[in-house]
C-alpha cells in the first residue's frame, strides 16, 4: 500500500513529519523533495476579498452549470 504524507526537511537533513505516522513493521519510504511554489504577493492581498465575495450566499448555485 502507498500512502504520502507530508513533511519538512530540515538542512541538516532531519525529517520532521506533519502529523504521527504508524506502522506494524519497519517500512522502507521515498522522500521526494519539492521546490517551494513561490506564490505571488497579489494573490495573498486579494485573497480575504475574494473569499468574502466567493462565500455570499448562493454562489455555489450561481455555478453549478459548471460542474
């Protein structure tokens, strides 16, 4: 069975996992490095604002053609 879950390396190489993780045995794993998604400071900005006008009441019927 796969399961991901999310991590943090550390520099020194320490990984530190997000939330516990069990197992019944000792498992071998993957670690995949990503690269940080730089996301642009305008998104941040508008966001709050976007939110407000994308949580009003009745939106979600307004598109629902579109699922």
């Amino acid at each position: 069975m796969l399961r991901s879950i999310e991590a943090t390396v550390e520099i020194n190489g320490e990984v530190r996992l997000r939330e516990p993780l069990y197992v019944n045995r000792p498992c071998r794993a993957i670690v995949t490095i990503l690269d940080d998604l730089a996301v642009p400071e305008s998104a941040l900005l508008s966001e709050e604002s976007l939110a407000r006008d994308w949580e009003r009441p009745g939106e979600d019927e307004a598109w629902s053609h579109l699922k």
